[in-house]
C-alpha cells in the first residue's frame, strides 16, 4: 500500500465553523476513496485563525514564525491538498488570501486541490469559479473539476440538502483521490541552492521563536 499525504486548510473564523465542518467532510471522503485505491492517505488539517498574527507578521517583515514556517511545509509538501475558505463580499476572506500570498507563487506547482467554500446564501456559490479557481490556476495547482459549495441550508435535514451536498462531497472526493493516486510530487526537481531555512533564522533568529 502506498501512502499520500493530504493537507486540509480551513479559513473558518469561528468555531466550531462550518467551513471546517465541511473540509472535514471533504477529506474524509478523500481518504475512503484513496483506500478504495489501495492508498493509505495522511491528513493534516490547518486552521488559519491559529496562524492568523503569524501570517500578518509574515506580511509586514517577510518573515515567517517557526509555527507559520511549519504549516507552510505541511502544505507545500503535500500530495494533496483541500482548500476551503467563508465567502465574505462576494470573494474568499482576506486570511485565506494572505495564507497563500504568504506560502509562494512557486510552492504549489503540480499540487492536486480541491476548493470548497461557505456562504449564508446559495447566491456566492459562483465565487468557487470567478475567485479560488483562479488563484489556484494563477499558482499553477492542479483544480480539480467540482468544487464543493455548502450554503447555511445545505447542512439543513431536507431532501434536497441531505442528498446535493454529499453528492457533491462524494464527487469531489473521488475526482481529488484519482489525482493524488496518480500525481508523484516527491519527484519534482528542486533547486539545489535553496536555503532549507527561511534567512532570518540563518542570522539570527529574526524570525521569532
């Protein structure tokens, strides 16, 4: 049996959020249809609120704490990855954006993702394709094609709402598994000359401990 890892960043502000609540869902099912494949899967969630004065400490010195430093390698390093973030004024929240303005425009090459996002109202579900799609496709990751929207009344007990979501959870999922199944990221060249650790700590620990 193989084994991949998959990272989960979730942007909720509160908590418990629904929006962890559905990056849950996401990766649970990931991880069934991976072992449906015969691939153990390794999942390591990230809750941004916890780094949230790291990742503007991050923005303002250029710098990133140890514990920032840590989730960035997490992601970064992941054969997979669900990202999922609230939609707030028609787009994704401004700590989901700084997270990935901070993580490089380089990092997440050929990295498998799945994209989800939370929202009161059905009326935001387009933000998936006009706002995370593209960033993703700017960062050069591989999208996967359905991206999973849960408004306030899809976690509701209708028949719609028992029915849609996970069918779109489920669909997403196994569209996430075949491309972790078949992507080899530990293969990418790397440059040999990069620094294995940010500057700041190689003169002196500017970035903080």
């Amino acid at each position: 049996m193989t084994t991949r890892t998959i990272a989960v960043v979730s942007a909720g502000l509160s908590q418990p959020s629904s929006t962890r609540m559905l990056a849950d869902k996401l990766a649970d099912a990931t991880v069934s249809k991976l072992a449906a494949q015969d691939v153990e899967a390794i999942v390591e969630t990230f809750e941004l609120r916890d780094v949230a004065t790291d990742i503007t400490n991050h923005l303002l010195t250029g710098f990133p704490s140890p514990r920032l430093e840590a989730v960035i390698d997490a992601v970064t390093g992941a054969d997979g990855l669900i990202a999922v973030s609230p939609i707030f004024t028609t787009s994704y929240s401004g700590l989901f954006k700084s997270f990935f303005d901070v993580v490089g425009s380089d990092t997440l090459v050929d990295l498998p993702v799945v994209i989800g996002a939370t929202a009161g109202t059905p009326r935001h579900s387009l933000a998936l394709d006009y706002a995370l799609r593209p960033m993703f496709t700017y960062l050069h990751a591989v999208v996967a094609p359905t991206g999973v929207f849960a408004a306030t009344g899809d976690w509701g007990d209708s028949a719609d709402s028992v029915k849609t979501l996970p069918n779109r959870i489920d669909r997403a999922a196994r569209e996430l598994a075949a491309l972790v199944a078949a992507s080899d990221r530990s293969s990418t060249v790397r440059d040999p000359f990069a620094l294995e650790r940010p500057f700041g700590h190689l003169i002196g620990g500017l970035a903080g401990e």
